[in-house]
C-alpha cells in the first residue's frame, strides 16, 4: 500500500524539479492506487522532461479521461492541448490534428473559456507553421496572443510571443520577429515561465538567432539555457538540445575540443531520451568531423540528422566539396536554398558563394553575394558581415580582381577575429594570402599563410591544412620521419586524433600537427587516404 507522503513526495519532487524522482514516485502511486487527473499531469510533465515522451503521452491521455469523468472541461482542454502540441514535437501530426479538434471543441462548448481559447489554438498554429504557411500561422499565433493579453495569461503571451516570432522570420520580418523573441526570453530569464515552455522558448529562441548570424544573441541566449538546464540535474528533455547548441558555438568560438565534448554529450542524450537532439546531435558531430578530415564518420552522421526530416545542410554539400564532389555539391546546395525560409536561405548563402565558385559559375556567386548585403541592409550582425567580407573576396579572387580581394579579405580577417571566430579568420587570411601571391607579393602572402597555418594546426584542421599545403605549391613528397610513421600506422586503423594521442602519449595538437605534415609531405588531403597510402606501402 502506498501512503499519502508518497504522493506528497511526488508533487514535491515536482516542485523541486527533480523529474527522474517524480516520474518514479508518481508512476508507483498510480500503478497502485491510481491517481488524480491533477497529478497525471504532474506525472505527464514529469515523464516528458525525465526523457520518456511515451509515458507523458500516456499518462496525459488518462488525465484528459479522468477531466473528462470528473465534469472538468477546463481540465480536459487544457491536457488535449498539450497534447496536441507533444505530439507535433514528436513527429505524429495525425493524432496531434486529433488532439486539437478535441481541445477547440471542449473550449467552443465553454461559456467562459479564459485564456483556455488562446491555448487550444497554439497546436493548429504551430502545424500551420510545420507546414510552411506562414502568413496563416502569423494570424494565428497573434490571435492566442491577442486572447493572452485580454486574459493576463503572461506565460501563454510568451508562448505565443515565441511561435509569432518564429513565424515572422520564416515570412521575412527578421527584425520584428527578433522582437518578440526577445521579449519572449526576457520573460524566461526572469524565471516567470513555467519548465516546459521555457525549454521550448529556449532552444527555438537560440536556434534562430544562430541562423541569423547574431552570435550575440546566440551566446547570451545559451547561456540561459545553461543556467537553466544546470539547475535540473534531472532534466534530459532539452539538454541533449542544449549540448548540441552548446557544441556549434564552441566551434565558432575555436574551442574544438570542447565542442567535441560537447556534441558527445549531445548524441548521449539524445540517446537517452531528449527526442528534440534528433538533428542538432550528429549534425553537430558530423560538422566537427568534417572540418577535422574525419570525413567518412562525417557523411554517417549527416545521414543520421538527414533521417530527422531536416536537410543537414550546409554541412553536408561542403562534405561532398571536400572529397571533390563538386557537381553534386552545387546541385545540393542550389536544391536546399531554393526551398529554404528567408531566414535558412540567408544561413545558406555563404556556402552558396563558396561552392559556386569551386564550380566555375561566378555569376551565381556574385548573385549570392549580393542577396547576402541586401539581406544586411535591415538585419545586419557582425558575424553576418565578416561572412559577406569573405564570401566578397572569395568572389573578386575567382574575378581575377586581386587587389579588391586582398582588401576584402583582410576586412574579412578583422572582422572576425572582432566576433572571436579564428578559424574563419584563418581562412579568410588564405584568401588574402592567394591574392596577395597573385599580385607578387610573395613575402607578404607567405606572412597570411604562416598566420592561417598555426590557427589550422592549432584546430586540427586538417582539410584546411591540405588546401593551404596546395595554395602555397607545397605538395613535395618527402620522407616521413619515425614519429610520422607511428602516427599514419594507428590513423590507418581508424583510431581518432585522439585515440592516437592516448597510445603514443601525445596531445590531440601535437597529433595534429604530425597528421598535417603527413599530408603535406604525402601530398593527400584525407584520412582515407593517408589509410590507402598505408597499406599500399605495407606500413600496417
């Protein structure tokens, strides 16, 4: 028999956001005694934050029933919505549609139904949202707000705040959308909102501003999602989101190491419950592999975040750039931006120049480019010039136009080492060193690839490392010395940067450093390679 301080402890664990505790203590109490539709939501709520939407499905299914039984319409709507809305989270719109109808329904028979009005209309905007409509989803999103505002229901006005803002960024309104976004985490810092919609308000909120280049609001806005996530050691929902957020902006930010941690942490939790991972977890990894020359580990973790129902681009199309596919990576690239929002279509863009260049069309590049500066002209960031600084200069370069791209470049290297970006400034100093080769300046080209070179080597950077190697003329095969041996031998097994370091005793620097002389002196760019070298050579 289980006694009431069960129960109490339950509700409590609860309150104290202990949600692998409460989804224990409340499961019990309800396979035993059953519980009230009250505390089936606890145990909904409960259940979805330890990691275990099904459990949340279902219990808040009988919440709704046993509303329903007990004469509370209020009640009932107000888990339909819910549910409505988990659902779409998780992928099932056909039971989402299902739960909404009901919600709208229970609400229309109520003679005052309150704010209850705004939330059961929350689930039909987000799917018109889901689904591209977003001239409908902006009339929708501002009717709930609307009825938010009328009923001072401040934590549906945020929500609301959330989806409108959204919704206004994939129409265009970048700006008015950013608005409401940030009155929306406002709101959340000051802790006024309940758990589960902060975690949404949280991570829809950073994963805009990243698309938007404003990696202002993208650290400010992690780190409350740090800070949040920190004070509920319990939480997996939304933490294995946070970790691959965490993961791209220490990429950015250089520290590859700690993003490696980062994104390792994300796939974990993703595995262990946090559905909402589904693509930022191993796109994320595939993004560190990829820049590191992991490549084949890279293109299997694209596939994984492609099975989310979201393209992983660009990261992908610059994977198939990479190994030389550059035929397919252009007819990717144009696909996925053809079909993109404004605001993912301008995230694009950079690549977009980049690859269009690799391919020979500077005519496409320059149209790129310059719907980047239109694009500025009303939502300008810093991150977002220093990219078109570089994607300018990448183009005037492939126009012969050297002086202008020398000039370009640098600008571009100022601009992000001014945002704290170093392996964008290194790679913008190889474009301006190429110019500056170009125009015979030779000294002081080699001056911009000896900078770029000791930030690459720094990263691990190896793809990038082979490509300067290439820009320099330094392809020369020479002899590998014993360290070098031992190295290409365990890379040759499969063994990471890492792993290597862990048998020979090295840092996963020092490990790069010796690959990247492999490469130059192989006259190789991949891992793949040097492996093929290998054993072509009977060194393992």
């Amino acid at each position: 028999m289980i006694s009431s301080s069960d129960l109490d402890a339950g509700r409590a664990a609860v309150a104290d956001r202990r949600w692998a505790d409460a989804s224990e203590l409340l499961a019990r109490v309800e396979a035993r005694e059953g519980l009230g539709a009250s505390d089936l939501e606890l145990l909904s709520t409960a259940a979805l934050l330890r990691g275990e939407p099904q459990a949340c499905i279902d219990a808040l299914s009988r919440a709704y029933g046993a509303y329903l039984t007990a004469g509370e319409p209020a009640g009932a709507a107000r888990a339909a919505g819910w549910l409505a809305l988990d659902l779409i989270e998780q992928g099932d719109f056909t039971n989402s549609v299902m739960w909404a109808a009901r919600a709208m329904r229970i609400v229309s028979g109520m003679v005052e139904p309150g704010a209850l009005a705004g939330f059961a209309r929350m689930a039909p905007a987000v799917g018109q949202l889901g689904s591209g409509n977003t001239a409908e989803a902006v009339r929708g999103f501002e009717e709930v707000f609307a009825i938010a505002e009328r009923e001072d229901d401040r934590e549906l006005a945020n929500f609301a705040r959330l989806g409108l803002g959204k919704s206004l960024i994939e129409s265009g309104a970048i700006a008015a959308g950013f608005e409401h976004l940030d009155r929306a985490m406002a709101a959340v810092a000051a802790g006024g909102v309940a758990p589960l919609p902060t975690g949404v308000i949280i991570c829809g909120a950073v994963s805009d501003a990243v698309l938007a280049f404003d990696l202002e609001r993208a650290t400010a806005w992690t780190g409350v999602l740090a800070r949040w996530c920190g004070a509920q050691p319990q939480l997996v929902a939304f933490s294995g989101q946070y970790r691959a957020l965490e993961a791209g902006l220490l990429l950015l930010r250089g520290a590859w190491s700690e993003a490696s941690t980062a994104a390792e942490l994300a796939l974990a939790r993703f595995r262990g419950g946090d559905y909402r991972a589904i693509w930022g977890a191993p796109y994320q990894h595939a993004e560190l592999s990829r820049l590191r020359g992991a490549f084949h580990s890279a293109e299997e973790s694209y596939r994984r975040a492609g099975e989310s129902g979201w393209e992983p681009q660009p990261g992908l199309s610059l994977l198939h750039l990479a190994l030389g596919r550059t035929q397919r990576a252009q007819d990717e690239i144009r696909r996925s931006a053809a079909g993109a929002d404004p605001l993912t279509r301008r995230f694009l863009l950079p690549a977009v120049v980049e690859i269009e260049v690799a391919a020979g069309d500077r005519e496409a590049a320059r149209r790129a480019v310059e719907e980047l500066r239109d694009a500025s002209r009303t939502t300008a960031t810093p991150m977002l010039e220093a990219a078109i600084a570089t994607a300018e200069a990448r183009v005037l370069l492939s126009e012969g136009r050297v002086a202008d791209a020398r000039e370009a470049a640098r600008g571009a290297v100022r601009a992000w080492d001014d945002v704290g970006v170093p392996y964008e400034a290194a790679r913008s100093r190889v474009l301006a060193g190429r110019a500056l080769h170009a125009a015979g300046a030779r000294q002081e080209a080699q001056q911009e690839f000896d900078a770029a070179r000791g930030v690459f080597l720094a990263l691990g950077a190896e793809p990038a490392l082979a490509d300067l190697a290439a820009a320099m003329g330094d392809r020369r095969v020479g002899a590998l010395t014993p360290r070098e041996l031992e190295v290409l031998r365990l890379v040759s097994t499969g063994l990471t940067n890492r792993g290597v370091g862990v048998k020979l005793s090295l840092s996963e620097k020092t490990v790069a450093r010796h690959l990247a002389n492999i490469f130059i002196k192989l006259g190789i760019s991949t891992r793949a390679a040097a492996t093929a070298y290998a054993y072509e050579n009977g060194l393992v």
